[in-house]
C-alpha cells in the first residue's frame, strides 16, 4: 500500500514538471514573438512630393452660363449655331420669321409721316392766318394815326372805339404766334414711340451672343415657336469654371480672395486642377442640423474639355504649401542629443543613422532640407 502511494506521487510531480516545462517553453515562444513584432521596421523610399497645410470641403463644379431668350414672340426661322459650338460676343445665335414685326414698323413709320405732314399743313395754315392778322392790326394802327392827326374831324367816341380794336387785334395776334410756337415745339411723342417700339421688335427678331463661350444648350428647333419668357439657348460664359463649396463657420475666417485652392472631382481621379478663392458670401446659410455655413466660390484656372457643369468633387483649401520637396514620414525622424536624426539602410540591410535639418512639416510628412539625397531608403520601427 505504501508503493502505490510513493508511485502515485511521483506521476503527479511528474505531470507538474511536464506543466512547467510546457508553459516555459510557450512563455518564451511568446516573448520571442512580441520581441521580433518589437524589432520589425518600415521601410520608405526617400521621395519627392508636395506638403499641404488646410482643409477640404466638399463641392460642385459651376459653370458661369449665359441664358438667352428673344424678347419677341414667333417662330424660329434659322438656328445659326449647335450645341458645343465656339461663339464670340455680338454673333448672332438665331432668327425669328420677321415678316409680321417688319409690317408693324412700316405701318408705325406711315403713320409718323402721315402726322408730321399734317403738322407741317397746321403750320402753314397758321402762318396764314397770322400774316391776316398782323396786316388787319396794322390796318387798325393806321386808321387810328390818321384820326390823331385830325381828331377834329372824328367824333371822340370812334376814336376811342378804333382804339380799343387795335387792343383786342394785339392781343388776338399774339395768341396766334404763342400757339404757332407751341406747334413748332410740339413733339410727336406717341407716334415716334410707336416707331421705337416697333423698330425695336424687329431688331428683337434677331438672337445676338453678349458673351464669348460655348453653346451649352439650345431648347428649340427651326420652325417652332418660341415665346418672350422661355430660355432659348445656353452659353457657357467666357468658359469661366468655378467650384461651389459650402464652409461651415468654424473654418470660414480662415480663408480670403485670392487663396490658392485645389479642385478634384469624382470623375477625373487623376486630375488636380488649380484654383483661387473669387467670392465668400457675407450672408450665412443653415441646414436641417443647424450647422452655419457660408458660400464660397473658387475660379478654377486650368480647367479641360473634359470638366463638366455640376460634376461632384472636393476643394482643399491651403493655408500653406511646400512643393516638389525631399519627404520622409514624420515617425522616421527621431532626436539623438539634441539633433534630427534618421535610420538609412543600404542594399545590404544594414542600418546606419544620418543627421539631417528638417524643414516644414504637416504632421505625418517632414521637408528634409538637408542629409539626404533622395535615393535613400529610410526605416523606423513599425508602430513608433
């Protein structure tokens, strides 16, 4: 009985060795693995690129478009352009059927001679009738000089009666020159507006561009109708192309006119257009959340055929920019007494430290100003 007992004890301090053994061996497997994740580098290639500094808003492409109209009522009778055609300003873009504004304005013309020769006619009736006039008063001073040299030979009552028809034939001879002078001065101010507005009707018949760009659109065809209050063709004016972005508060008061931007849109990844702050809203809007935001507009200044009106995209605004600059990652630059310092390998794996001078950096990216060439390649241990 005592044996079986001995016998069983040592399986069981057996079994704890074996434990202990397993479990050292597992421990040291482990922290064999944590060192070696410890010791495991990135490895980047000393590059050239750019550093920005800012902020990205979302946008939208917007064209600066023209849209013209005729100021007449009718029917198309020639569309001298199509869509994506090349227009300067002052062509003509279309023409209405003229016949019935062209009648208008002979008739407006036959009735502004028709009222000029009857005031000419007027005039020469007053011109008469005045000329009677002034030879009757004349008449009437000469009787009454000749009763002044003889008064003796004319009662008193006649001579003062002959008087006093010189007075009411003067007075009847200047109404008649006041009223020859207002006849003179008269304008014909409705028949002549009826010929202005008849002119202009016609000219209206014809479609002039006011700006040089693209035809974008055009809504009719020949020979339909067309009215004074509908959009008749499109231009993209000047070709002008600008982004349209809403910039909550918070970063508006960082930006100003003439700030250098970035547009990107969904539909051209690899293209990166260059643009300037033109315009920030002084008034604020508000969405659903309650969130301010103000209107910015940016000119973009290298922009493609292929850019198109309302495509989506985003503007990165820069408050700084360092450009085609030696870059290392911001984790690859450590400091060693008091100096800038990285870790270079060679083709061989080995691993050496350089001094460099760091310039401009935006957090995850630093300027090497000096130190390195370019063709280096730089570790740091991953995770630091």
């Amino acid at each position: 009985m005592s044996k079986l007992k001995t016998k069983k004890t040592l399986w069981i301090v057996i079994a704890i060795i074996t434990l202990l053994s397993t479990g050292t061996v597992f421990w040291i497997s482990k922290q064999s693995d944590v060192k070696d994740e410890e010791t495991q580098y990135e490895q980047v290639k000393v590059n050239r690129g750019d550093i920005i500094v800012g902020f990205d808003s979302d946008g939208n492409i917007d064209f600066s478009k023209v849209n013209l109209r005729f100021d007449v009522r009718g029917t198309i009778n020639e569309i001298l352009v199509s869509e994506g055609d090349m227009v300067e300003k002052g062509d003509v873009i279309a023409k209405l059927d003229s016949q019935d504004y062209q009648d208008q304005y002979q008739l407006a013309l036959a009735n502004l001679e028709d009222a000029q020769e009857q005031k000419s006619t007027n005039l020469l009736n007053d011109e008469l009738t005045i000329k009677k006039a002034e030879n009757e008063l004349q008449q009437l001073k000469d009787e009454y000089e000749e009763m002044e040299a003889i008064p003796e030979a004319y009662p008193p009552y006649e001579i003062k009666l002959k008087a006093s028809e010189i007075e009411i034939k003067e007075l009847e001879y200047r109404n008649l020159l006041k009223e020859q002078e207002q006849l003179e001065n008269q304008e014909l101010t409705q028949d002549e507006l009826q010929v202005n507005m008849a002119r202009e009707d016609l000219e209206d018949t014809i479609l002039y561009s006011p700006a040089s760009g693209v035809v974008l659109g055009l809504s009719k065809k020949a020979g339909e109708s067309v009215t004074d209050e509908e959009d008749f063709v499109t231009v993209h004016e000047n070709n002008k192309v600008r982004a349209i972005t809403e910039v909550i508060e918070y970063d508006v008061g960082q930006l100003r006119v003439g700030q250098k931007a970035y547009v990107t849109v969904e539909a051209l990844p690899d293209q990166k257009f260059v643009g300037k702050v033109s315009k920030i809203d002084s008034l604020p809007t508000s969405d659903s959340s309650g969130l301010v935001n103000y209107s910015v507009e940016i000119s973009v200044e290298n922009p493609i055929p292929e850019l198109k009106d309302g495509m989506t995209g985003m503007v990165s605004f820069i408050r700084k920019e360092v450009t085609n600059c030696l870059i290392v990652p911001y984790k690859a630059v450590k400091m060693v007494n008091g100096k800038q310092v990285v870790t270079v390998v060679n083709e061989n794996g080995q691993m050496t430290e350089k001094e460099i001078m760091a310039g401009f950096t935006d957090g995850n990216s630093v300027e090497v100003l000096e130190g390195l060439k370019g063709n280096e390649t730089v570790v740091y241990p991953r995770g630091g």
